[in-house]
C-alpha cells in the first residue's frame, strides 16, 4: 500500500481516515502474527507503521489548512 504523500495530499480527509484505520487493523493482526511467530515478513510491518505515520501527517496538515482558512 506505500503511496507517496504527493498521492495522499489528493485523498479527502474522509479517504485518509479509512486508510488510517485499515492499517491500524493490520498492524493489529501483524502484532498478533510476531507474538504468535506467525509473521513472515517482518520489514511489512515497518512499512505499514511508515505509511500509517506519512497518512496522519497528512492528515494533520490538511486540518491546518482547514483551520487556517476560517480564520
């Protein structure tokens, strides 16, 4: 799922929270996986933890310039 933050910036805010959520259900299960040694590729989850990381960034900004608009 690695998108670049240009791609993110292009998502709605309602978009990036789906996105959000999705990959906390998966670093959830990928938890699950490492303490079960069920995990086979652990450098995923170090991927997802980044993307999740890029997305809430993205997110923050977008509700800066949200904010930065009504005033």
């Amino acid at each position: 799922m690695a998108t670049t933050a240009k791609e993110l910036h292009e998502l709605s805010l309602e978009d990036l929270s789906r996105r959000a959520d999705e990959l906390r259900a998966t670093l959830f299960q990928d938890q699950l996986k490492l303490k079960t040694g069920a995990l086979d590729n652990p450098s995923e989850r170090t991927g997802h933890k980044r993307d999740l990381a890029r997305i809430l960034t993205v997110i923050t900004q977008k509700n800066i310039a949200q904010k930065a608009k009504k005033s």
